[in-house]
C-alpha cells in the first residue's frame, strides 16, 4: 500500500530516517521528524539544488503513526508527477496520417 503524505497527521505521526551515508546527507544530522518538518527539510535541499539526489532513490525509514501502536517499517520515495487538466485525445493511426496529409495539401 502507498501512502501520500497528505495521508499522515503532520503534527503527530513521527516518521525516523536512520542515518546512511550519502543517502540521507541531506537530513543534517537529524533522524526523527513530523511529516511536516520532514517536508520543510526536503524543500530547503532541493532549494539548494539537491533535487536528484532526493529522487534518486528510495531511503529506508520507519513510520509511527498516532493512532498506531508501533513502528511501521517501509522505505521513503519522493514523487513528482504531471496530471494534466483534460485527459489526452487518443488518436488512431489514421487520424494522424489524415493530417499529415491535410498539412501537406495546404
């Protein structure tokens, strides 16, 4: 099951990143976070230019949840993605080479 962050209380679900080197440089040293100061610590990286290193991979953590009683273990991988505002038209083989040979005739 994947979990979006909007998903998680920001202000009581803890979410723990163990320390890796290379992998989670970008924590400054910390390793137990609210979703929220998690995020808050993802923007000042990518701000500074470590966007790929965020997307590159997938960081190994632990979720505790408020209305849970113990750790969750999973891995952290950020996302971005484009959802366009109308879906795409499907065009079939033919109605593509119909206009190429309209543009063609013009």
């Amino acid at each position: 099951m994947t979990m979006n962050v909007k998903d998680l209380d920001q202000l009581n679900d803890v979410i723990e990143i163990p320390y890796s080197r290379g992998n989670t440089d970008f924590l400054e040293g910390k390793s137990i976070f609210l979703p929220r100061d998690l995020l808050s610590v993802i923007y000042q990286c990518v701000s500074k230019g470590g966007l790929t290193a965020l997307f590159d991979r997938e960081i190994i953590c632990r979720l505790m949840m408020a209305d849970k009683a113990k750790w969750q273990k999973g891995r952290l991988k950020l996302t971005l993605e484009f959802i366009p505002d109308e879906p795409p038209q499907d065009a079939t083989p033919q109605d593509e080479l119909s206009s190429i040979r309209n543009q063609n005739i013009e």
